[in-house]
C-alpha cells in the first residue's frame, strides 16, 4: 500500500498512529537540530519531521531532496510543539521512521505556491504543474460539484443524459465551424457541433421528452476571457412545454446549484425582462443587476433649444453616476476620450454636475437653464452629487454605448461586487436581425426558434420592417451581466421551418442539402419542444468569482486558439495530407 492517508486527513485525534503518506514535497526547513518537510498531495499538507539524530537512512535522504520530488513517509503522527492553525493538518506532524523517494524531480519552473511567480504563458506551458496549485484544484473541485449537482437535479426531474455525436453535419449557431476531413469520403467533411441543436430536437421527435447532456461544443470564433473554442454546455431540451415550463425548470436548477455549490438561498422567483427594456435602460442584453444607475432617454426633453447635435440627433440618453459631481475637467476629459474607443463607440460626451452646493453646472450651459437641467436631471432620477453622462446618435448605438459607459463607471464605483449574484431571465428578443453588410436576415438567436404565436402575420410577410418586428419565443438566463444561459421554444411544424429557411436567403435546394434530415423528421409527429443550454464553463467562473473562464477548464487554449503546452494545432506530414485528399495553400511551414 503506497499510503494508509491522505496529506490532508489527519487530525490530533489520530496521534500515535503509525501511518504513511505519499505526495509531492512543498517545502523542506531546518530549524536547529530539527527538519522539516511539508508534503502535499490534493487533499492538503502535513509537515513530516525528524532531527539530525533520527534515523540514518531518513537523514541520508533528506539531504537529497528538492522541491516536487514525490514522497513516501512512514512514521508516528505526533502533536506538533508549534501549531499551525491556517491548515486543518496543522496540529500534528510526522515523526519519521522512513522516508522513500518515488521519484525525483527538475526544478519547477516556477514556484507551486498560491501567488505564484510564474507569468501567464509559462503557467500554460506546464498546466500540469500550475494544476497543482490551489487555486486551480479548487476551481476545478467547483466545477466537478456543479457538474454532480447539475446532474443530480436533472435526474431527479426524470431527464436523461444521452450522448450525440461530434462528427456531424453543420448546426449553426452563429459562428464559423470546424471542419474534420473524411479520410473514407473523399473531399467531403464533418463539422464539429457549434451545439447538439438538432440531434437534441431530434430525441424530442424520438419521444425521448427530457433530454440532457453536459456536452462539448466547438465554435470558430474570436476569442476572449469568456471565450474558448472549445467549451461546455449542460444542454437540455424538453417536450410538450411552453416558456414559463421550461424557465421554472431552468431556475429550479439555478437554485439548485445556488444552494448545493454557495449554500445561497434564492427563494423569490428570479427577475424577468423583455429584450427592449433591457437594452432601453441598461444598453445591453444582458443587464448587470447589481446596481442601478439606469439609462433614461431624453430626446424629447433636450430638443429645440438651439443645441444641434442634440436637435440632429435621432436619440439622446443619459445615466445619473452617484456621488461623481466632483470629477474634475481632467477626469471628463479622459472619460471622453475613453467613450470614444471604438470598443464604446460614442461620439463625444456631455456632462452635467448637480453640486452639492444646490448648483448645477454643465458643458451646454450656453443651450439650457438650470431650470431646463434640472428638468433633466429629474428624468435621469439623478440626486445631488450626482455627475449626469449624456450621448446622443443613432438609437440602438448609443443605448449601447450608454450601458457600455455604465458598467465602467459600476466598476470604477466598485458596484459590482463579484460575491453578489443577481440572477435575470431576459425574454421576448427580436426573432431576426438584419445585416446591412450582407444585406439579409440572420436568426438572432438560432433558425430552430421559433416566432411568438401573435407575429405570425408579420412572420409569413415579405415586408422588411415587418419581419424585424417579429419576437422570438426565447429567453437568456443572465447572472451579473454575463449570459449564461440561452434557448427558446422551438419551430416543430416544417412549414413554419421552411419559412425561416426561406427568410435567411437559404433556396429550397439549400435548406435541404443543410437541414433536409431535420425537415423530414417534423414531418413523423414532432412534439412541441422547447430548452436551452448554460455555458457551463462561464456558470463555473461566475460561481468562483471570476471573470475568466479558463481557471475552470483543466486544459484551456490561449487568445490565439492554441494549446501551447501541447503545441496544437500542428502542420500533418504529407502522407497524412494525401490520404485525406487534402492540399495546403498557407505558406510552407519551416522545415524542422
Ligand atoms: N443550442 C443553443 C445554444 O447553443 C441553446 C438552445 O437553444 O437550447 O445557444
């Protein structure tokens, strides 16, 4: 038996026994006449001891050791003379009677510590190493609880977790796919799933009515903290539902994991917003709840005094930032500098300042009476001390920019305290959005959602405006201002799919090629259906307090989609190439 314990079980309770432990070496000490070796393993640390008068071999042995060597150590727990009361082990020691060394080790690249000082790229260089620290084990203990937790309350809601493939047939979620060439099929290919979409509709058809699967799925995309191309979905789907069915389910299990994982107990019914408050007030589909701070548009009430940009503008809006009024002209100049990224996108910034001295002051003083401003102010439900922020333009842009504003100054205000978790359900989002680059339609969410049941006349019209109008019967769990969670309810009848195939510019022709298994299927008695997927990955950082998903997941890739400690993707040889009837046109790669 290579050990009888763990490195983090053993407690003054245990005192007297003689035990064995195996792990890595955390630390090894000298203090007078006595040695020190902490050895770690995931469980924790216990510090092993002898003096230089203890055992020969174990001395010999000692004297050897480095960082990360891998340990046996026999010997007799004994209560420890100085305490260590910042680890459960820190009671007692080992007092050795042998220690063997399992395997030696290089020095680490960097040191295995909770702040560590390893850079970024180096950490990701040797993830096995960086695994072993704490701070990653416990994102992934988090992760491996939810997954459970997530589980255990689906089961107990009678769902079942069935598998669908990843070589498969393009289901668009939006993104660009990847592609895996047949080697057995000549030039053809699979497409890795953007998401089980379509396999998961079809167990509805099957009649498998409560379907999940914590699943894999591969998007092509540009990549950022939240971002990875490959992540996690628990995916579900349901038969014989409406909307609120499948939201009471999805938050029962939100609860479930609030409850299970952070012991929070959320007992009132989550929040609920249709899509054009969430963006009229917020400027985001997915509001951040944790503060107010809300944008309130204006046009109306700033409009024919003189003011052209506000008189030419199609929109103006504000927010009220609490306790600003004393930011000074170097602060608005480099908060307008800042709108003005391209990542904000505004095209300049007026302020107003309630001073709390009863003043108001403002950079349109010349166009507008304190009366007229205060007049604003009470439309922006700002207070004294209050610094109003107002933008103007094209509508949709500037209520972006707005909420793209309100988050900063949330975060520069220290509003968004990652301890506090504001759950919202989001609803009613526009079934299309128009691009005007392509000069088409594309599905807002996916082409497998289904309008709501009143806009249909506008559904099956040709006119543009129209069609824009129409409401998807769909939803986005949103938790802090990330979307966790998205579905809807789903089109089951294959006139209504072929319309929505026909909308996005797909012929006939096309829709079969694409989808045509889909088609066929609705036509042998598809229930009606509905679901949604978490991106799990995401669920798992919010719930550690982070902004970056990539803790969470034991093997990320970095910003460029690349795995650097494997080195992936890699150039195939020749012979590879060929047997997959494949050529390359990218620059020939250095020869090595
Ligand atoms: N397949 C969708 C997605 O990946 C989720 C859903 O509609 O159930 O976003």
């Amino acid at each position: 038996m290579y050990r009888t314990h763990t490195c983090g079980e053993l407690r003054l309770s245990d005192a007297g026994k003689q035990v064995t432990l195996a792990g890595w070496v955390q630390r090894i000490r000298k203090m007078g006449s006595l040695n020190f070796v902490d050895l770690r393993d995931r469980y924790g640390i216990t510090q092993l001891v002898t003096d230089d008068n203890g055992p020969r071999e174990v001395t010999d042995i000692l004297n050897q050791l480095g960082r990360e060597y891998v340990l046996q150590a026999k010997g007799i727990v004994a209560e420890r003379q100085s305490k260590n009361s910042k680890i459960p082990t820190g009671d007692i020691e080992i007092k050795l009677s042998k220690l063997t060394i399992l395997n030696p080790a290089v020095t680490p690249p960097f040191t295995i510590e909770d702040q560590t000082d390893g850079g970024e790229d180096l950490r990701a260089k040797y993830r096995y190493l960086d695994l072993r620290r704490n701070p990653l084990k416990n994102a992934l203990m988090l992760r491996h609880t939810m997954a459970l937790e997530a589980r255990k309350y689906l089961d107990g809601n009678n769902f079942m977790e069935i598998e669908t493939p990843c070589l498969i047939k393009s289901t668009p979620e939006g993104a660009r796919d990847f592609v895996v060439p047949s080697r057995m099929n000549p030039g053809q290919f699979y497409a890795l799933p953007q998401s089980p979409q379509q396999f998961k509709q079809l167990l509805m058809v099957a009649g498998y009515d409560r379907y999940f699967q914590i699943v894999r799925c591969f998007r092509d995309e540009d990549l950022r903290a939240d971002r990875q191309p490959e992540f996690t979905q628990i995916d579900c789907e349901m038969s014989f539902v409406e909307r609120e069915d499948v939201l009471q389910m999805f938050e029962g299990l939100v609860k479930h994991l609030f409850k299970t994982v952070l012991h929070k107990d959320f007992t009132a019914p989550f929040l609920r917003m249709p899509y054009d408050e969430a963006l009229a007030h917020y400027g985001s589909d997915k509001p951040d709840m944790r503060f107010e701070m809300l944008i309130h548009e204006i046009t109306k009430n700033v409009q024919g005094k003189g003011f052209s940009v506000f008189d030419s503008a199609k929109y103006v809006g504000a927010i009220a930032v609490p306790g600003c009024a004393d930011y000074s002209r170097k602060q608005i100049d480099e908060l307008t500098e800042w709108v003005k990224r391209p990542q904000v996108g505004a095209k300049g910034l007026i302020y107003i300042k309630l001073n709390t001295d009863g003043s108001i002051k403002s950079s349109v003083d010349k166009f507008y009476s304190p009366e007229e401003l205060k007049n604003i102010a009470e439309v922006v439900e700002a207070k004294e001390n209050d610094l109003i922020l107002v933008m103007c333009g094209d509508k949709h842009k500037t209520q972006v920019a707005l909420g793209t504003t309100r988050l900063e100054m949330g975060n520069r205000l220290g509003l968004r305290d990652n301890s506090i978790y504001k759950p919202l359900w989001v609803y009613d989002f526009p079934l299309l959005e128009w691009d005007d680059e392509t000069q088409r339609f594309y599905a807002m969410h996916h082409p497998f959602t289904a309008p709501k049941p009143e806009d249909m006349d506008k559904y099956y019209s040709d006119d543009k405006y129209g069609l824009a109008e129409v409401k998807a019967n769909s939803y986005d769990f949103v938790l802090n201002g990330t979307e966790v969670g998205g579905g809807s309810i789903r089109i089951h009848d294959s006139k209504v799919q072929h319309r929505m195939f026909e909308i996005l510019g797909f012929t006939k022709e096309q829709a079969e090629y694409r989808f045509g298994f889909l088609m066929n299927a609705f036509k042998f008695g598809a229930p009606p259906h509905g679901g949604l997927a978490f991106g799990f990955d995401r669920f798992c950082a919010l719930f550690g307090g982070q902004d970056t998903i990539r803790d969470y997941i034991a093997f990320p890739k970095n910003n460029m989609g690349r795995d650097v400690m494997a080195d992936a993707p890699s150039y195939i040889d020749d012979v590879q190439m060929k047997e997959l009837y494949i050529t390359s046109t990218a620059p020939k790669q250095e020869e090595k």
